[in-house]
C-alpha cells in the first residue's frame, strides 16, 4: 500500500566553483537532527516528485535550480515508517541562502569534501551516482 510511504524528493544540488575548474556540492544542515544531507522534502499531496524536489531546493537552500539527470531513489525507515526519496541532479541557477527554521547553514564544498561531511551512508552513495553520471554525459 503506497499510502503508508512517506514520499519525498530532493536534488544533488551542484554548481561550478568560483574558483577552481572543479564542481561544488550544496549540503543542509538541519538543527532538528543535527544532520548534514542533501536538500530534500516530503511531497505535498497530488505534487510530482520533480516538481517537490525543485520547490524543496528553493526553500531550503535558497537557489533556483535546473533540474538535470534522474537519480537513485533512496528507500528508508523513518520512525517505523517506510520513505521513499526521488533525486535528480540539479544546477544552482541563481539565488541566495537565509537561514531558516529548517535549515540554519549550508556548504558548498567539493565532492570528496562532501563525501566526508554528509551524515548518512546513503547520501554519500548520491554523490558517486551523480559523478557517474556527469561522466557519462
């Protein structure tokens, strides 16, 4: 029964460094969990999963972005509660970050930089994906 999923979505969301040829990664901190993840949210009722994870990218982090490439789904338990999260690649477009009631901080930082700071094992798996997948591009 899909109806006891809890659906969410969210993005890899990346732009190039200012100061180097190489790509940066945005990660979240949210002050709830003590975590850092990728921006991600739980969909509202009836919305498609790319239109969540655009819309959650936007308040969490604020940027705009430009979805790219589909990603992994993650499948998770929260509180009992099976979670699904669908990810795209996405491009920061323009934007600016304010703390918020969700999210106090975000970092842009270098794959392998991200890598290290992400909390959860599966979001590390993300960034791999989302190479892999700018390679074969």
């Amino acid at each position: 029964m899909t109806d006891s999923i809890i659906q969410a979505a969210g993005c890899v969301l990346w732009r190039g460094s200012p100061l180097a040829e190489e790509l940066e990664i945005c990660l979240v901190h949210r002050p709830k969990y003590d975590d850092w993840s990728h921006p991600k949210g739980k969909l509202k009722r009836g919305e498609a999963p790319l239109s969540g994870a655009v819309r959650e990218v936007e308040e969490e982090t604020g940027y705009r972005c430009q979805p790219g490439p589909r990603l992994p789904t993650t499948h998770y338990f929260v509180k009992g509660r099976a979670k699904q999260v669908s990810y795209w690649a996405a491009e920061a477009t323009d934007g600016h970050f304010t703390p918020n009631q969700e999210v106090d901080q975000v970092r842009w930082l270098t794959p392998a930089a991200a890598r290290d700071q992400l909390t959860q094992p599966r979001d590390r798996e993300l960034i791999d994906e989302f190479l892999a997948t700018l390679r074969h591009a």
